[in-house]
C-alpha cells in the first residue's frame, strides 16, 4: 500500500490529497487489490457489487472528478511559468535599454568634462581666473 491509499474501518481508503500531489506528477494510477469493476454499470450491477467493488467505484469516481481540477492547476502552473519566462525576457531586454542609456550618459559625460576642461584652458590663456 502506498502513501495514497490506508485502512480505515477495515476499508481500503484513498487520501485524496496525496492522490491530487500524485497525479499532478503524473504518478500511476494506484493498484486496485484486484478488485474488478465492470466496464458497463446498471442498476442491477451496482445491486451486485461487493464492498470492495463499491468502495473502488466512489475512488475512481473520485479520481475522475478531480481530473478537471488537475487540470486547471496544470494549466495555472504553466501560465504562471510562461509569465515569469515573458517578465525575466522583459527584465533582460530592460536591462540592456538602460545599460545602453548610461553608456549615453557618460560617452555624453567624456564630452562634457573635456568641453570644460577646454574652457579652463582658454580662461588660463585668456588670463581670467574665477
């Protein structure tokens, strides 16, 4: 038996909660003791059923209501990834506008000390002092 599944009132129970964490990791489907359900169910089979038959029915029933919902966190988790995947795109092509922008500023910043320091050579010449 697996952590999924334990013994409760001499019944077989599935836990639900680590069946969604299983199934979200694409774990098999847990064995079924050899308990047999039938693929065509009627009324008369339901009457037929055994404990154990009936108990295996609620679990897959269970299971396959849960599918949706696996599904929809699946498909959460995967936005969730594509959209920090696009936001650090974004980050890395913002960070490279903005290196950009500063290696603006001081090739503009070169250009600007050497203009004053142009004009402090021409205020020396000029025989001005301030």
């Amino acid at each position: 038996m697996d952590q999924s599944t334990h013994v409760e009132g001499g019944r077989k129970v599935i836990n639900l909660a680590e069946r969604r964490k299983q199934r979200l990791h694409d774990a098999p489907e847990p064995p079924s003791d050899g308990v047999v359900i039938p693929d065509f169910i009627t009324p008369q089979t339901i009457n037929e059923m055994t404990d154990p038959q009936l108990d295996q029915l609620l679990n897959l029933v269970r299971l396959r209501r849960m599918h949706s919902t696996l599904i929809y966190e699946r498909t959460k988790q995967e936005k969730e990834q594509i959209a920090q995947t696009k936001a650090r795109d974004a980050l890395v092509k913002k960070a490279e506008q903005v290196w950009n922008e500063l290696d603006k500023v001081f090739k503009n910043l070169d250009k600007l000390e050497l203009r004053v320091n142009e004009m402090r050579a021409l205020r020396l010449q000029a025989g001005l002092e301030f």
